[in-house]
C-alpha cells in the first residue's frame, strides 16, 4: 500500500484557515487517549489476574486432603502444588501487565511533550501569519482608499486649473495626494512582502510538524500494538503453562492404583482377620425355659404388659441361631394322671386373671379359667397353642390375644412372629407368647 503523508493531505483551502493542522491535533490527543484506555485495560487486568492468583494459591492452601493415602493422595498433593503454581504465574503476570502499564504512561508523557514542544511553535508561526494577514489586509484597504482619493483630486485639478485663480494650490494638493497614495502603495507592498515571508515559513513549519506528527502517530500505533501483542503472548503462554501443570497432574493421575490404596490402607489401619465369636445364650432357668418357651428367652414385661415389634424382633433374631424356632409344652393325659408337676399346672388353670405374686417373679403367669388338659390334649388341632401372655396388637396386622386364649397357628414366621387365628380373626402375635398344647 502506498503510504500517505501528513504534510501532503491537511492543506486548508483558505490562507489562514488550518482545518487541516486541527484534523491532526484532534488526532493526536485522541490517540493519547486510547493509551489511557490500554492503560486502564492492562490495571483492570493485572487487578484480575493478581486477585485470580492469590485465590488459586488460597485455594491450595486451605484444600486438605491430609487424611488421604497411597497413589491418590500423591495425586491429590501433586494438583494442589500445581494449582499454587498456577496461582503463583498469574500473579507474575500481573506484575509484568503492570511494568507494561508504567511503559505506556512514559511513552505517553514523551509523547505530550514533543506535541507541546512542536505545537507551540506552529501557533506562534499560525498568529504571526494571521496577525501581518490582517496587517496587509487593511494596508490594501488604505492603499485603494488613498489611490481613488489621488486620481479624483487630479483630475479635478485639471480640469479646474485653466479657471482657477491659484492654480498652484490646485497642483500642491494632487501633489499630496499623490503621495500619499504613493506611501500607502509602499506600506502595502512591504506587508506583502512581510507576509510572503511568513507564509513561506509557516509552510516550512506546517511540513516539518506534520512530519513530526506524523512519526509521533506511528510510533503510538507499533507501540500499541506491540503491548497488545505481548499482552496475548503472555496469556498465550499462561495457557500452555496451566496445560503443562494440569498434564503433571494427569500423569501422576495414571499412576493411581485403586488396588494399592486398598492394600495400603488394610496394612496401616488392619484391626484384625477374624471376626468375634458369637455371644451364647446363658439362661438361668435353663429348666423351665426348656419345657415353656418357643425358642425364645422370656421377654419383659413394660407397664402395658406389652412390647413393640421392632424390639421384639431384634431380640429373635439374637436368639434364633442358639434355640429351635418352636419348643413345644407337651400336654396329654397320661402326664397328667402320673405327675404331680403337671396336676398342679392344671389346677393353676382355675385361677382368676391377675398373677399372683409368685408366679409373676419366677415364671410364667397361670392362665384363667378352669381348664380340662385332657380334653384339650384331645379335641383342639395339633396346630392349636395357648397364650401365656397377654398382648396389645401395637400396628394394623397384629392380633391382640388375652391370657388363657386358645388359638390356631396359621403361619410361623422366621423373625419370631406368628400368624394366628383366634375365633375367626387373624393377625400376628409374638411366637414366644404361645404354648404349645
């Protein structure tokens, strides 16, 4: 492209206008503001970046992870020094944005001054033109004033001599006319002259600060674009720093062994490879739970007489692996007739609903009602038990039972609770309530 010139395109059409010389001032004070603006810029981000930075570092700092072991927690380590690193360039890159800031503020006051410096001898020039323009402009003024003024007294003198009485002083005033107009003439051409000479240095230095200008603009222009120019190789190069940090990460990352971190961790913190032995039952009525119970230690009674479902259960299960899910009472009449032990049960039978105090403390509470153990023996199903304990149904599928009921087991359930029917109406009851008829 061909390169253009100031001194060759900011002519004005006029002799003392200079549109063209203020067209490049305007241009000069706008190009020094857009080096404030770079400035500005460059703080704002060196601001950012110095911020951005001690964050990352902070972030490193305050991360943790102490507790971790093996390959990850070397991984773990390895992205929060890489994070500080990280941190720690962007902070290096602040300091390098604001040299960069401090650059363009002195290029800039350099520039000031070699503006100031030039534009003040074009205006001195620019005044002294305008001034001896005005001059000679008004001398010019004077000297038609005074050239008409000669050729009409002249003229009249001629023709009013031949009848004049004193012609003399006809001819002494065209004479003073005429000089007059002949010292007008000579004070225009001198200005004229004066302004030439001023107009030709004027042009002189019109060229010389538009060349000067003309440097000044393009050295803003490389020296703007270099710093842009830096300012994306910096970032450029902080990108590939934060990719080679982020590749240590990731190499040390492949090196990370679920299996070792497992392994190294049961060595340092291994409690033991066996488990511990099961608790055994110890009763201490081992004689009478043997003969009443349905494989079940005697729960306790709470203030109601009852007890949830979900403790109920818990203790069950804690059991069942120690006794037989059903422990039968075997009733029939030849035990009957031939023991004494089992006479007095039956007679327990006939005893009214609260438990005497005997009974309460040492074993199960008498059921009510007279009651034929022979005849039960014989007539009720074999599914058929009876309630040792009374019991409040405490959810929706459970069967409230009374001391003494007689009822039909549906369904055993390995959890400890039963599935009865007691004169139509089903429902779950606790397996150690019953005994077996």
């Amino acid at each position: 492209m061909t390169p253009l010139m100031f001194k060759d395109a900011f002519w004005g059409s006029e002799f003392t206008c200079h549109a063209g010389y203020d067209a490049v001032i305007h241009r000069l004070q706008d190009g020094r503001q857009v080096c404030k603006d770079v400035e500005e810029l460059l703080k704002m981000r060196a601001l950012a970046e110095e911020k951005y930075g001690k964050e990352l570092v902070s972030i490193a700092h305050k991360a943790g992870g102490h507790s971790e072991i093996g390959t990850l927690n070397t991984s773990f380590q390895q992205l929060k020094a890489q994070i500080e690193n990280i941190g720690n360039f962007h902070i290096h890159i602040s300091d390098i944005l604001k040299e960069e800031v401090k650059k363009i503020e002195t290029f800039r006051e350099r520039q000031k001054e070699q503006r100031k410096k030039f534009q003040s001898i074009m205006d001195k020039v620019q005044k002294k033109k305008v001034s001896l323009y005005k001059k000679t402009m008004e001398s010019k003024k004077n000297y038609e004033l005074r050239y008409r003024e000669a050729e009409e007294v002249e003229q009249g003198a001629e023709k009013m001599i031949p009848s004049s009485k004193n012609p003399d002083k006809i001819r002494h005033k065209a004479k003073q006319c005429r000089q007059t107009a002949n010292e007008a003439e000579k004070l225009y051409f001198t200005n004229i002259v004066l302004l030439e000479s001023v107009r030709q240095d004027w042009e002189e230095t019109h060229k010389s600060t538009s060349e000067v200008f003309q440097q000044l603009e393009e050295d803003r222009i490389s020296m703007l674009r270099c710093t842009l120019w830096n300012h994306c190789n910096h970032f450029s190069m902080q990108c590939v720093k934060d990719d080679e940090s982020y590749e240590e990460v990731r190499t040390t990352l492949e090196q990370c062994d679920i299996t070792a971190d497992i392994n190294c961790f049961i060595e340092m913190k291994s409690t033991g490879r066996r488990p511990p032995d099961p608790i055994l039952f110890e009763s201490c009525y081992q004689a009478e739970a043997s003969g009443n119970t349905n494989g079940q230690t005697p729960f306790e009674e709470r203030g109601n007489g009852t007890m949830g479902r979900s403790d109920m259960k818990e203790t069950s299960l804690l059991l069942r692996s120690d006794f037989p899910l059903t422990t039968t009472v075997n009733i029939d009449e030849d035990s009957l007739q031939n023991s004494q032990s089992a006479l007095t049960f039956a007679d327990e039978f006939s005893l009214s609903d609260t438990p005497s105090a005997e009974n309460s403390d040492e074993g199960y509470a008498p059921l009510p009602g007279p009651l034929n153990a022979a005849s039960l023996a014989t007539t009720l199903p074999e599914d058929s038990y009876v309630a040792l304990y009374e019991y409040t149904a405490q959810e929706g599928d459970e069967l409230s039972v009374s001391r003494g009921d007689i009822v039909r087991v549906l369904e055993r359930g390995e959890d400890g609770w039963w599935k009865v029917d007691r004169n139509g109406l089903a429902g779950l009851v606790p397996g150690n309530y019953l005994g077996k008829i």
